[in-house]
C-alpha cells in the first residue's frame, strides 16, 4: 500500500496500495503508527501540504508531507502530486500551500505560504514506486531555522541499524485515527536484504536498492501510515528519505520504504 491520500481511499480498499496522503474528508492525514507527540519547535524543517479547494477546510487542508531542504525548497512525494491524489495537474491546484510551524493542525500558529512551482519527477514509476520525489519552491522564503541538511551518498545515517525518526501528521493505528498534532516515531535504518527479500516484486511495489531506504523494525509496530507521504525520514541530524510506500503500517515482515535522499540529490545534480 503506498502512503497516499485520500481521494482514492475506496480504491485503497479495493486493491490495497495507495500512495501514502491522506483523505479528501475531514479525517485528511494519517499519521505515525507507534509514536509520540512532537512539537513542531523540534522539527521546524516538518512541513505541511495543504489545498482546501481539494480536500476541504478541516484540519487546514492537510494531505501530505515535506521537509523544508532550502529556505524556498521543499521536498515531497511525486505520489502526493499525481492525478489520483489532487484529482488534477499539481499546477491546477488553486491553493497549493506549504503549512511551516503549525503542529496542531486545527490551530492558527505559523504560515501558510504558496507554491510557486512544482516540479515533479518524470521518472517516477508508479509501478515499483522508483523515484517518488518532487520539489516545491516556495513563493516567499521559509526561516533559516526551518531547513535541515540533506544526507548525500555515504553517509553514515544510511547504515543499518542506526536509529531514525520519521514525522508525520497520518494515521495513528492503520485504522483511519488520525491526529490532530504533528507526531513522531522512532524507527531503525534495515538492511536493503531485509526490504528485497520482503518486496521483491508485489502490486504494492518493487525494493530498488539504489533509490530507496528501508526503516521500521523488523517485529513491527512503528512506521509511517497514510497521510504520512512526502514527510522526511531523519537520522544523525540529516534527512536521509521521504515517506513513500509499504504494505499495510507497522506489520510485521513489512517495513517502511522511503525514498533515498542521497539518490535525489544524485538525481538533481545538487552535490555538484
């Protein structure tokens, strides 16, 4: 199932892989499962995407994720921003916004900023889910404190067993209780063995080692859930990936899969 939004929640049913956003109703985000409550002062760089022209007015019109990687950059998933999840081109979306500093969702704190530009990678597989990423660039520039570092090839967040947090405003449990407040939980970088031998190739998707990363544990009980998409997987400081798919939240054989940092700033010639 990816972690996806909310359009496409009877399609969900039916078949059981969604992009990681969240609902077009009322209950529009999934959030962590097996985490705690954060303050968005510890996570400043924990964004938002939000349209209530798309998916209404309650909880601000959260769908997705995004971490803040420049003062007027943003990353997400390239699913966040497919037609099956805004229902139309990113760049037909009237209100496109990035939330920055608002933890809880149904309060006024922070900034609504427009999107400028959304640049969506033309690559991405929908099929395998390689290549799930996007940038945003921002209409007006975020604070300097809102932007965390990105990890590039190498570095030593990417090993297994190193602990990581992933953020995210979705489904709590896996059974549509959503959260108000931003939350957090903390998950282990696994080896890519453990993610190819359990997604080798399914309807939900194909391991790519070479773009991915695989975080979770292995009993399950924490990971990201719907709603959670685009939101960024962070380990020794750095981003090191973003929310994108697995199957179910928090099972047991399943881990999360979040798109590999360092291949996005491959991708994009940022390292040059």
């Amino acid at each position: 199932m990816r972690r996806s939004v909310a359009r496409v929640s009877a399609l969900a049913a039916a078949v059981g892989a969604i992009p990681l956003a969240s609902p077009a109703t009322p209950a529009a985000a999934d959030v962590v499962i097996g985490g705690y409550p954060v303050e968005i002062s510890e996570s400043p760089w924990t964004v938002a995407l939000s349209s209530r022209d798309r998916f209404g007015g309650a909880r601000a019109g959260q769908f997705c994720g995004g971490v803040a990687v420049g003062r007027s950059t943003v990353l997400t998933a390239a699913h966040c921003l497919s037609g099956a999840v805004l229902g139309t081109p990113p760049e037909k979306v009237r209100d496109l916004k990035v939330i920055e500093g608002r933890g809880d969702l149904f309060s006024a704190e922070g900034k609504e900023i427009p999107v400028r530009t959304a640049w969506v990678n033309p690559n991405y597989d929908s099929d395998t889910n390689a290549g799930d990423f996007a940038v945003l660039t921002l209409a007006s520039p975020l604070p300097e404190r809102a932007v965390i570092r990105m990890a590039a090839a190498g570095d030593s967040g990417y090993r297994p067993d190193t602990g990581a947090v992933v953020y995210g405003w979705g489904d709590t449990t896996g059974a549509g209780d959503y959260a108000r407040t931003l939350r957090a939980a903390r998950v282990k970088v696994l080896s890519d063995a453990v993610c190819e031998a359990a997604y080798a190739g399914s309807k939900d998707g194909t391991y790519k080692a070479g773009s991915m990363v695989c975080a979770g544990e292995l009993a399950g009980g924490r990971d990201a859930c719907q709603g959670d998409s685009g939101g960024p997987l962070v380990a020794q400081g750095k981003v090191i990936g973003l929310v994108s798919w697995g199957t179910g939240c928090g099972q047991r054989g399943n881990p999360g899969v979040y798109t590999r940092v360092s291949e996005i700033i491959r991708t994009l010639g940022w390292g040059r």
